[in-house]
C-alpha cells in the first residue's frame, strides 16, 4: 500500500484555523514590486527616465500586465535583437532594435528584462552599456508556457491541496523544494532554490540503478532522452516506445537510428501526441515547446498509452511525461499501464500553475491500491523539475 500521511476532515478544519502549525514556511515578499517602487521614485525625479521591456514575446506582455497592474504605466518601448525584429509595433508601443537604441541610450533609461533563468538575465546585462540600469524580472515555471504565473493569490486559492502535496511527498529534500519552489513564484527570486539543482532530470539516484526493459517517451522531441536511455539502462533496455506528434522531431529521431546514435531494433516510433484516448487534434509546434492547444496551426493524431501499449504487449516498466500541459490527460490515458505494471513514472509539473497539486491528485487516485511513494525533484530553468513516482516496494518511484 502507499504509504502516506493523511488528512482527516477534522485535522484540516484545525489547519485552516490556524490550530495546527504548517511545516512550510511561505513568504509573501515580492522582489519585483520593490523594484516597480524605485523605478517610480526615479521618474517622478527625472523627466527624461524611459522605461523599455526587453523583448516582444509572451514574456514581455506578462511583464508589462504586472507593471501596470502595480501602477506603473509610464512604459516607452519594447527593444529587441536586430535579428528577430519583425514589426515596428507591439502592444501598442514603439518597437526598438538593439543597435538603434543602445547608440542613443542614457544613463536615464531602465530596461526590465524578463528570462525563466538569471543566467540569461546576467548575460543581458553585460551586452548593455554600463550606465543603463536593468532589472530582471523573474516569473518562474509556468510563465513561458500559458502566461500565467504562481502568485500569493493564486497559492493561497491552492494552499490546502499544496499542502496535501506537501505532507504526502517522501523525503525531505522533495519538502523542501516544494517549499522554495513555491517562494521563488512568489517572490520573483531562483537564487533560493539554485542549491537544490539536480542535474540529471529522469535518470537521478532515484532512478538509474532500475532495471528497465521497457521506456515510453511522452514528448519525445529529437529522442534526446531516447539516447540517454539506452545509455543509462544499456544492460536491459529491449524497447523505448516514442509518442512524438512533431514531424520533424521524428525526422530528427529517424535521422539518429540511421545515425546510430539510437538502435532501430528498440526504438518505437509512434508519430502521435499522447492523449487520454485515440483523437485528432490541433497542435502548435514552436521546437522544443509544441503543444496541444486549440489555435494550433495544425491537426495532429493524439492516442493513449494504455491503447498503443496494449497492442505492442509489452509491460511497461518508466513512463516520462513532459508534454507542454498536457500531462493530465496523458496521465488519464495510461491508468491502466499504472495500475497493472507499476511502472516508475517521472512527470513534469510546471507547465501549469495548479500542475503540481492537480496531477499529484491524480496520481495519488490512480495509484492509490499500490505501494508508491512520491518525490519532487527540480533541475534548474533549462531543465524545469517534475514529479517522480515509485513503487515502494520494488524501487524509487518519481512523480
């Protein structure tokens, strides 16, 4: 059975009035506010001072949102590199290119950049003349994906369910990122959780000592994981089932079996999207972060692990889920598998601002029959973090 700690009704009431303490310790400071706050005090000095956003993506409309949310509306332009300028306009404001503006640039202007690392940030900074003041703004996880970000407000809407997760989760390393993960969407600051960086994403301590026969890759861009299995589990991998809906991402794969880099006698190639059942639908391919959504530039066949895993008739033994949101449908379309093979399963949760308490249910409801225990692991801004989900008795399971 699952071992895991449980809430009753009674327990939760007295949580929610304070009558019982919460081992975590979430604060409410918003860096990016302090700053929002002294560029105010410098316009109001200085009638010349330009606010400029680096950047004409999904990132900068969520930052110029935050800002005018916070009151500052004085912003002038919106700057990009001179390779990726495209239109004169965004948001209604003046489009720069990078070589006009830093020509004419004055120790007056604030440029607000916003990356999902500081890395990025840091080297921004050091392109810029020195006398340019530029900030980062930090909006962690989910930003890039759906525009949205965790804040306070959100958290406290999710606290009971975050902390479900919180009590559930099975050591204490998975507690404390959950904690830190949770300040830095709040407060707008990584350097807390930067310690807690595990590089190796799928094939950690929690997972590289497994023997493993059979890996079914949901979102298997170029088969950049594929090789990695057949590095890692090299004495026992027989098959590594690829649902990759991108054509070509499945080229790449393709390209690599005639390579040699990947074996074509275990590699399953299933040119579809996972889904929770057999379906077209539309999808938006930008490289490395298609996804499902409902403005795709184009129909795509969808299916469900549990269906193309019943007609190869092979137990399933690691499912790796990283599908650009769509982790809860294929989630729901592998119940099955779960339950009759209890395989590891690693799956991305920051897609979603609600991912990790909505799929964390989900698994837990699933797998509820079985002996599982349940890890969060983070692996920096290049490699986001995911859940990993064992089975208790046989080895370490990762959500």
């Amino acid at each position: 059975m699952l071992t895991v700690f449980k809430v009753n009704a009674r327990m939760k009431q007295w949580m929610l009035m304070g009558k019982v303490d919460f081992c975590m310790n979430i604060q409410q400071c918003d860096v990016r506010k302090k700053t929002i706050q002294d560029i105010q005090r410098h316009l109001s000095d200085n009638i010349d001072a330009r606010v400029l956003i680096w950047g004409c993506s999904k990132t900068a409309e969520t930052i110029t949102n935050y800002m005018l949310h916070c009151g500052l509306k004085e912003i002038s332009a919106y700057i990009v590199d001179d390779q990726y300028y495209e239109n004169n306009k965004f948001l209604g404001r003046d489009v720069l290119k990078s070589s006009e503006w830093i020509s004419q640039a004055t120790d007056s202007d604030f440029v607000i950049c916003g990356f999902v690392g500081q890395k990025q940030a840091k080297a921004l900074k050091e392109r810029l003349p020195r006398y340019v003041k530029c900030y980062s703004f930090l909006f962690p996880y989910s930003m890039n994906a759906y525009g949205n970000y965790l804040n306070q407000e959100i958290y406290e809407s999710l606290m009971v369910d975050f902390e479900d997760v919180y009590y559930n989760l099975s050591d204490n390393r998975s507690k404390l990122i959950l904690e830190t993960y949770i300040n830095a969407c709040i407060s707008g600051d990584d350097s807390i959780i930067a310690s807690l960086c595990t590089e190796d994403q799928y094939f950690n301590d929690l997972t590289k000592d497994a023997a493993i026969h059979c890996f079914v890759d949901c979102g298997a861009y170029n088969g950049d994981t594929a090789e990695t299995v057949e590095q890692v589990y090299q004495e026992t991998i027989e098959r590594i089932v690829c649902f990759e809906p991108d054509i070509h991402n499945v080229g790449e794969i393709k390209r690599k079996i005639k390579k040699n880099q990947l074996s074509g006698k275990k590699i399953t190639i299933i040119q579809k999207g996972s889904w929770s059942e057999q379906n077209k639908l539309y999808f938006s391919s930008t490289g490395s972060s298609s996804s499902i959504c409902e403005d795709g530039e184009y129909a795509i066949e969808v299916d469900s692990v549990d269906r193309v895993m019943q007609t190869l008739s092979m137990p399933v033994d690691y499912i790796k889920m990283d599908v650009e949101g769509s982790e809860l449908e294929t989630l729901r379309g592998s119940i099955k598998t779960i339950q009759t093979d209890h395989p590891i399963c690693a799956i991305c949760v920051y897609h979603k601002v609600d991912d990790i308490p909505v799929l964390f249910h989900e698994l837990k409801r699933i797998v509820s029959d079985y002996p599982y225990r349940f890890y969060l692991r983070y692996h920096g801004f290049d490699n986001w973090q995911n859940f990993m989900l064992d089975e208790e008795n046989e080895r370490d399971n990762i959500l």
